[in-house]
C-alpha cells in the first residue's frame, strides 16, 4: 500500500483506474474502539450526522497521466476519524471537483449548510465516492461529479460542455481530482438556478452558491486546496 503523488502540484490525468476492494479497510479495522468514541462525540455536537457509507484510499499512484488505486467502504464514522488523523500511513481520501465555469467566464463555487461537517465552508459542488459511483468496480469520476452537483444545487452537468480531461492536486487535506464543466449561462443564471433549488429543498446541503471572478475575488471561508484550482484556472483560462 503506497501513496506516490507529488504534493501541492496540479497534474493532467488522461485515465483513471481507482477501484474499489470490498474488503474491511486496515484503518477502520485497527481503530474499531477509537472510531466509535469519536463518533459519540461528534454526533453529540451534531445530531444531524448519518452515518452512511464512503470510500478511503489505500493506494494511489500516478504514472504517466494515469492514476491507479485502491479504495475500501467505510463508514461515515471511520472518515469522520480519519479526518483528525490524517497523518496515518496506508489512508488517504478523495473526492472529485466539477469546476463550473459559467460563460461569462466566472467560476459557481457553493457554501455548505449550517447542519453539515464542513459549515460555511466554500468549494465547487462535491461529495466523497460512494460505492454506487464504481462501475465494474472502477470509479466513475464524472458519474460522481454529476450525481453531487445535481443533488447539491439541481444542475445539471448534462448541458454543460465538459473539459477534455481531468487534473488532480494532492494536498495534505486530501486528493482532489477536478475537472471543468462549463455552462452557456451567465454567472447570475446560474445563481438563480442554484438558490431556486435550495429555496425548495426541505433540509439543503448547501446555504447557497458563490461566484468568483478573479484569483484576487476570493470569499470568506474558502477551502485551502480551493486556492490552487482557483489560481489555475484564471491563469490558464481556455486549457482543456
């Protein structure tokens, strides 16, 4: 089991074979009894948690704008854990970014719900792989991509043009794997549509969306591996 990235670098990926192995990941395996006590506590602060079923990494590499891996199902509750040991050799998590462009050449991020793990926070529409985001037990990057920006702000990813390839950055926080939908509409359509959605949701994941126009218009709350992706892409605005 190894991780062979280089960090903190944004890298082209023309195919992906991450799969998934059904077996008990060794993380949620060795850390049973502490996994359950933070799960106590964090349900404690927030009620509202499920806790449903994700995937961590055991493996990944990359080769020649190839990534290659190995995920297992765990619980939200070992993710969860995880989250506050990261540094734990053998586990890492990935999740995938539909960038959304819109045509006057803005970027359409979100900011998460109140009742969520990530409250206030700022990024593009995203989830963790799920087990129904693997087909023939190879991850569907853009399957997850769709599934997360149609359930968080009603979009769908369908109508936009999608870019020729994915990229990947591999932080400390985490492996995002991105890649840019761009829609025909004007940033302010694209808010309207966004927050008519959350308007008639009962519980939305989201509070609403937020529009960036320049690597120097960044919001309150942004994610640090946002950052990044954002200075990428207004420097290299009409790459793939």
């Amino acid at each position: 089991m190894n991780f062979d990235l280089p960090p903190d670098v944004i890298l082209p990926v023309d195919r992906i074979d991450v799969r998934l192995d059904t077996g008990v990941h060794p993380f949620e395996r060795d850390h049973a009894q502490a996994i359950e006590e933070n799960w106590q506590r964090e349900t404690a602060r927030n009620p509202a948690l499920f806790n449903g079923t994700v995937v961590l990494l055991s493996s990944l590499a990359y080769r020649g704008g190839k990534l290659s891996g190995t995920c297992h199902p765990v619980r939200f509750a070992t993710f969860m854990h995880w989250r506050n040991n990261r540094e734990t050799p053998g586990t890492a998590h990935a999740f995938a970014h539909a960038m959304l462009v819109s045509g006057d050449g803005a970027l359409v991020a979100i900011r998460m719900g109140s009742h969520t793990v990530s409250a206030g926070r700022v990024y593009f529409a995203a989830g963790s792989f799920e087990p129904s985001d693997f087909f023939d037990g190879i991850v569907d990057i853009d399957y997850n991509m769709i599934r997360e920006v149609r359930e968080e702000t009603g979009l769908d990813l369908g109508r936009a043009a999608r870019g020729q390839r994915c990229h990947v950055l591999a932080t400390q926080g985490g492996i995002v794997i991105f890649r840019r939908y761009r829609m025909a509409e004007p940033a302010e359509t694209i808010v309207a549509l966004i927050e008519e959605h959350v308007s008639k949701e009962t519980e939305p994941e989201i509070s609403g969306p937020v529009v960036i126009r320049s690597a120097d218009d960044l919001p309150d709350g942004l994610m640090p591996h946002m950052l990044p992706l954002v200075q990428w892409h207004f420097a290299n605005p009409d790459s793939g």
